[in-house]
C-alpha cells in the first residue's frame, strides 16, 4: 500500500483505526494471488463475510477501499457471518479466493488497548494516536502470513447479467423506477406494504 493509497482509505474510512488497514492489505493479498487489478467496474465482485456490531467492521471498508468493489457498483455483497473473512471473484476469468484473518491472530487483535478504550464506549476518533499510530504501523509493516490465510485458487462460475436502463412510474406511489424490480406495476415497496 502506497502513502497515496493509504491516506485515500483513511479518508474514507474517515478515523484511524487497525482493523481498515487489515482489511486493505488483506485485499491487496487476494488481488495479488489472482493476478488481478483495481476495479474499476465490475471486474471484480466481493463477498465479504464480516457483518455488523462487532469490533472490527471497519475491515470491509478496507476491502472496498483495496478492490473498488461497491455497493454503488454492485459488486459487493455481504453475508453478516460476524467472520473476518471473503472471497474475492475476478469475473473477467472466472477464479475466486478466500482470505481470512488467522485465528490466533484475530483473536489476540482485540486484546489491544485500542481496543480496550472501544470497549468502554470511547469512539475510534476519540482515541489518542499513541494507541492507534503503533497498530496500524504493524499493520502496515508486519508480513501477511504473520495475520492471513489465504485460500487457493479455485473456478468461480460469476453469472452475467447486463444493466437495467429503462424506468416507469409505480402505479401505487407514483415514483420513478427501473422496471426490473416492478410487478405488475408496482414497486418493492408498495407491494410489501400492501
């Protein structure tokens, strides 16, 4: 990760923190092991397996950061297994691999001070960067087999589908929809909330 790369993921991440720096070097290594690129459209697709109320949700934003796979693109999904954890599919060949955290590792990662100040309710913003600078440098520095598993390479069958360019209005609430996700007229919305 370059100096460039690392302050674009922290703007958007928008605080520092260990667990986003993970999720963008674990990135890098899927990328690397595919042989693949940033993407730029949907040349990749995510399935992330991290999920929500959890200590280190900031690994996905991380991932997207890395990959340029976004939910804008639609080309990320995420499963809320609570795991550190994807797959990364290049859909231009058709291959997939898995990455994780490594157990020990995941495990000994909230047992930091950092970590310690989250718990008590303080926001990662909040925190001093006398905590947070020391982590993220190993983060940055230490080398992925000290932290990532990394799955082999294996055939991924990536449907493909083509965009939805045409719209209508709902009969039922008069909006503006792509007629992809309209029923007899009617949106999502509307015929849920019959």
């Amino acid at each position: 990760m370059t100096k460039d790369q690392f302050e674009m993921a922290m703007a958007f991440h928008g605080h520092k923190c260990p667990a986003m720096p993970l999720g963008f070097r674990a990135a890098e290594a899927a990328m690397n092991k595919l042989g693949v690129k940033r993407a730029q459209d949907k040349e990749l697709y995510v399935i992330s397996e991290t999920g929500k109320a959890h200590a280190a949700g900031c690994f996905l934003d991380g991932i997207m950061s890395a990959t340029g796979c976004t939910y804008g693109k639609s080309n990320i999904e995420k499963k809320y297994y609570n795991k550190m954890a994807f797959t990364l599919i290049d859909t231009v060949n058709g291959k997939a691999v898995r990455v994780q955290l490594k157990s020990d590792f995941f495990g000994n990662m909230l047992n930091s001070p950092f970590v310690a100040q989250r718990k008590q309710g303080i926001a990662p913003q909040d925190i001093s960067s006398e905590l947070a600078d020391p982590l993220v440098n190993n983060v940055l520095n230490m080398p992925e087999e000290k932290f990532l598993e990394i799955g082999e390479i294996v055939d991924f069958d990536f449907p493909k589908g083509k965009g939805c360019f045409e719209t209508a209005i709902c009969n039922k609430c008069q909006e503006r929809v792509f007629v992809n996700k309209l029923v007899d007229g009617i949106c999502i919305p509307c015929r849920e909330n019959k």
